[in-house]
C-alpha cells in the first residue's frame, strides 16, 4: 500500500494518545476519537504534556510540539474519524464484544485500502479480524507503555493477515522510529505472556509476605536490571488492564494465569495504579 498519511486513533485513553502523539511526531495527520470530548480533552492534555517533557530533554526539537499538535484533530464521530484513514489503530478497553462492534464499523466507513490494527494486549487478533470482513488487512500493532519512550512495536499476524499488510506495519514501524518484531496470534503473543507472569508472581509474594512492595520491586530493579519492578509496573500499566490480560490467559493458557485474589481485591476497591492515585504504591 501507499505511504500512511492519515491515522485514525480509536480510543484516548493511555495508549491511544501515545499512539496519536508518536504519529503525528512521525509527520502523519491523525484524528483522535473517543465517546465523550472530556476524555478527548484528557488525551490531548496528556499528549501536550508529554510533548513538553520530551522538547524539555531535548529528545525532540523545540518546534515539533507545535507542529505535531496541529496535525491532531478530536471527534466523538467514529465514521468521521476513519473516512479518509489510510490506517486505523484501534486501542479501547480490552473486551472482545466492544472490539467486534468497533471493527464492524470501521470497516463500514474506512476506505478499502486502509490497514486496521488493534493495539490489544493479549485478545486474538484473528478473531477481531473476522469482525471486519477484510482480514487481510486487519493486524495486530502493540504499543507499549509510555508509548513515546518504549522502542518495540509488536506486529501480530492474525490467520488471515496477509504478508503486504505485514510489510507496511513493519514500514510504518520504523516511520516511528519503533523495533518491530512480527509474532504469530496466539494468546499474549511474545510480550503479555511474559510480563504479566511476573507482575502475577510478584503479587502473590506480596500476599504471602515474603517482602514489602518496595522490595521486590527494588530486588528486580537492582538485582535484574529492570527499569522499574513489577509492582510498579503494574502500577504503571493498570491493575484492571492486568486483571483483564490474566483473565483472558488464565482462560487460554491455564492455571498459572490465575490472577491473585489481592489483585482483583484492589480493582474493585478502584485501586488502579497511577491513573487513580493509588495501586501498590500512592501517587
Ligand atoms: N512522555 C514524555 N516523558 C515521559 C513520559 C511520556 N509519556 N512518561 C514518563 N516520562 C518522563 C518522566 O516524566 C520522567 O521525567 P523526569 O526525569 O523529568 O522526572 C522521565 O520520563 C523518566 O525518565 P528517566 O530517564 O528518569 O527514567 P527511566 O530511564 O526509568 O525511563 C521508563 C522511564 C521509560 C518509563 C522506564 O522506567 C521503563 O522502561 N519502565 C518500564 C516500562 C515498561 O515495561 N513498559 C511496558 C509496560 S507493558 C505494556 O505497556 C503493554 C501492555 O500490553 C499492558
């Protein structure tokens, strides 16, 4: 397919407005939607501020905030967003039923050449696929969070995903300057799989009392070179993100996915992690 000019981000909440923040520093128009233009102000004031920080370290020039903050417009209009896409990135909540009736619409109203990605974390893309009508184009981009920083673009190949979709999401990839790694649809892919078994054992070892929250994190951060620990992490990401990948694995993959009763304990306390002030950690 011809060069992406257009993005359509469905979706401003965390990594939707990373996404449309990364391309349209990538020099791409997008359109932002969401449900309610609250939550569009919420993503675009996050984008601002992010844009800031990263002009403030000089990791970008002074002028590209500017620039990229023309090139994103708002709608709550899903068919207004997606009517001139060259591609359409999907990331609303992980709920399969949600994403069907979404990849059912776009394909009524995006154009036939567009490429449609989901940004889901662990859901099968062969299945949101299907909902489309166009499988072939349809293919999994999992961004990471915070999705300026983060250099992997994990690509999924759904069933029916065909190689040139492929190609122009890898194309696209290094656009944004991103790593791209191609992984076949299966549940979790190369990165959830991974990561959340280790957030997932490291709450089971702050319910049986091993250690402080603050020392398993400290023991993987400086014991293991990770940039933060999984208690944080998980803070970072969202418990009810978390709550929602182990559910979907422990249905898939099995009994070492059973996410712990403390976790599911704190997202109905409406303990999320930093986007609610308080997870393992105050904010
Ligand atoms: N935009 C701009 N700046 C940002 C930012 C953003 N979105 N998010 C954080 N920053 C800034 C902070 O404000 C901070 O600024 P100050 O130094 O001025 O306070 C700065 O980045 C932190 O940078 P540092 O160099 O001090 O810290 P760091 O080197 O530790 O980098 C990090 C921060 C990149 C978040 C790093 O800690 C890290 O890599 N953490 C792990 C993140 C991770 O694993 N993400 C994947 C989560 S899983 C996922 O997203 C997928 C899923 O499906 C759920």
């Amino acid at each position: 397919m011809s060069q992406i000019e257009n993005v359509a981000v469905l979706g401003a909440g965390t990594m939707g407005h990373g996404i449309a923040q990364v391309c349209a520093v990538a020099g791409m128009n997008v359109v932002l939607r969401d449900l309610n233009d609250d939550v569009l102000a919420k993503g675009v004031a996050g984008i601002e501020k992010s844009l800031a920080k990263l002009a403030e370290k000089g990791r970008i020039e002074a002028d590209v905030p500017e620039a990229a903050r023309r090139r994103i417009t708002t709608t709550t209009v899903l068919a207004e967003a997606v009517s001139k896409a060259d591609l359409v990135v999907e990331a609303i909540p992980e709920k399969m039923a949600l994403k069907v009736e979404t990849f059912e619409a776009v394909a009524e109203h995006a154009p036939d050449h567009a490429l449609l990605a989901t940004n889901t974390s662990s859901l099968s893309v062969t299945e949101i696929a299907a909902a489309s009508g166009a499988p072939e184009r349809v293919v999994g981009l999992h961004f990471f969070n915070p999705v300026p920083l983060m250099k992997l673009l994990e690509i999924v190949q759904g069933l029916g995903t065909s190689d040139a979709t492929i190609a122009a999401a890898r194309t696209f990839a290094e656009r944004l300057g991103k790593e791209p790694i191609v992984v076949k649809d299966f549940p979790g892919f190369a990165t959830s799989r991974l990561g959340v078994i280790l957030g997932c054992e490291a709450i089971r070892m702050l319910e049986a009392g091993v250690a402080s929250a603050a020392d398993i994190d400290k023991a993987m951060e400086l014991g293991y070179r990770h940039p933060m620990g999984p208690l944080r992490l998980t803070d970072l990401v969202g418990l009810d993100v978390r709550l929602a990948i182990l559910d979907h694995l422990h249905k898939e993959l099995g009994e070492q996915f059973r996410p712990p009763a403390l976790l599911r304990q704190m997202v109905r306390a409406g303990k999320l992690g930093r986007k609610t002030g308080e997870g393992f950690y105050t904010y």
